[in-house]
C-alpha cells in the first residue's frame, strides 16, 4: 500500500529564506514566499492584500476578510514580518481556483498540505526538524483531516474535478486517513524511515543537488539491482506514478532504505 509521502518529482522548491519561522513553531511568509507557493507572480498578491482596506477589494483579500481577517492586519502583512501560516491555505484557494487564471502549483500545494496542515508541510518542504529536547509533534487529529480532505474534494469537484494525477495522491491520501479513522494503524508506516519517498528527493536531499533527468534511469538501474542484492533477488515493490504525463508503474523504496542507498551511490560516483 502507498504511504503517505507527498513528495513528487515535479513537487516545487521554496526559498527558506522566505519563510520564518516564530518561536511558537509557526511561519510567517513572505510575499515572495507566498508567490512561489501559488506560482504566481509577487507584485499580483502585493495589489490583492494592499486593496484589503478598500471599499473594492480584490478577490483575494476579499476572500481574506470573509475568514475574519483584519483590513489593517492584511494590507500591512508585507511590511510586518509576512503573511500568517493560517492565512496561506485560504490565498492559495483563491489562486488555485477563483483566480482569472487558475494555478496548477497552487491547487498540487493545497493537495498536498491537505492531509498533515500547512505547519508540516511547510516544516517538511524546509528541511526544519524538532530538536532533540523537544517534545514529539502532536498528530493531527482524525477528524481535522477528514474535515480538511472533504474540503479540498468540494473544492475540486466545484472547480472541474480531480484530474488523474490529483485521483491518485488523493485516493492514497484518504484511503490512509479512513485506516486511520478505523484505528487500523498498523497498516500504516511506523515511522518516517517507512515512509515512500521519490528518487529525486532522496537524490537532493543527500547531495544537495537536482538529479539530472539524463542519469535518472541509471540510477534507478543501481537501486533496484541493490534491492535485489539485499532482498535475495525480490523484485523492488511498484506504485502507480505520474512519468511525462501518464500514470506507470514505478519501483517504490522506503524512505531510510533510499537515502541511505544514493548515499552509497553518490559516495561510488563522486570519488571515480
């Protein structure tokens, strides 16, 4: 069964520098930041939260006060340390659906964050991790992803349906919280070294460089010749994934078995 791992190939990368985050454990993100996350240009969200105090005020911003945000607070995010994480998903809605043009990145973001909320997601995409003395992240409540996937499904079918790349994270994504809700939780990934995770973000994640498209299918040769080495010839497991535009069947690794094989790969390929 696929994991919940939200990692893609085509998943966008973000800035660190712009988003910080609080000593609460929130972000807060800048207009740059929040345009990279929705795929639309900066100066476009700069004129939305500006208009807030507006007698017409932008959609964006208009969406923004009907969730109970002040006027003054919005049009002063750019200067006052950034946009406020709970604001994000409901910006994103705006340019992912009711936009004059519709963001692809910014409905894959909302997809993605809709199982774990954006604070994790956010904490994932950056690479922040808990220190050691601290305590270990609360789950999320069953029931606040349930609540959040029907959300993002109304929103899908209002605005013309789950694609065949949204069906299959998505089908992945709620057939995990339902074993959730059902307390079937040993079916799921005890840990995050269970976890699938994509070939390209094991590659950047140990190298901390892009894995070229020309090298990618060499060294998903190597790994799935080391799985079989340390499996006794088995066959790597396979999970349907979207590759140029059509859904195949790819090898599927564990997270800790994949990082720490490419880090044997890249440690080979870089001292030859």
């Amino acid at each position: 069964m696929a994991g919940d791992s939200l990692t893609t190939q085509d998943a966008p990368l973000f800035d660190a520098s712009q988003f910080k985050l609080q000593d609460d454990g929130s972000f807060r993100i800048s207009i740059r930041g929040m345009a990279a996350m929705a795929g639309v240009d900066h100066a476009g969200i700069v004129r939305s939260l500006k208009s807030a105090g507006d007698e017409k005020a932008l959609p964006c911003a208009r969406s923004l006060l009907a969730q109970g945000f002040c006027p003054g607070d919005v049009t002063g995010w750019g200067e006052t340390g950034g946009i406020p994480e709970e604001a994000a998903p409901f910006i994103l809605e705006h340019y992912a659906f009711t936009a004059a043009a519709p963001s692809q990145q910014a409905r894959a973001v909302l997809l993605a964050f809709s199982r774990v909320g954006i604070n994790a997601y956010l904490k994932d995409k950056l690479g922040v991790r808990p220190q050691p003395e601290a305590p270990a992240p609360v789950a999320l409540p069953v029931e606040i992803m349930l609540t959040s996937l029907e959300r993002v499904a109304d929103l899908m079918d209002r605005f013309g349906g789950l694609d065949e790349r949204d069906q299959l994270l998505f089908r992945d994504i709620t057939r995990n919280t339902i074993l959730r809700a059902a307390g079937t939780v040993a079916l799921l990934p005890a840990s995050p070294d269970q976890e699938e995770m994509a070939l390209s973000d094991a590659w950047l994640e140990v190298t901390g460089s892009p894995l070229p498209r020309s090298k990618y299918r060499a060294v998903g040769t190597l790994l799935a010749n080391h799985y079989r080495e340390e499996h006794d010839g088995e066959e790597p497991p396979k999970r349907t994934q979207f590759v140029d535009g059509t859904p195949r069947k790819v090898n599927s690794y564990k997270r800790g078995w994949l990082l720490k094989t490419v880090q044997a790969i890249w440690e080979r390929v870089r001292d030859n």
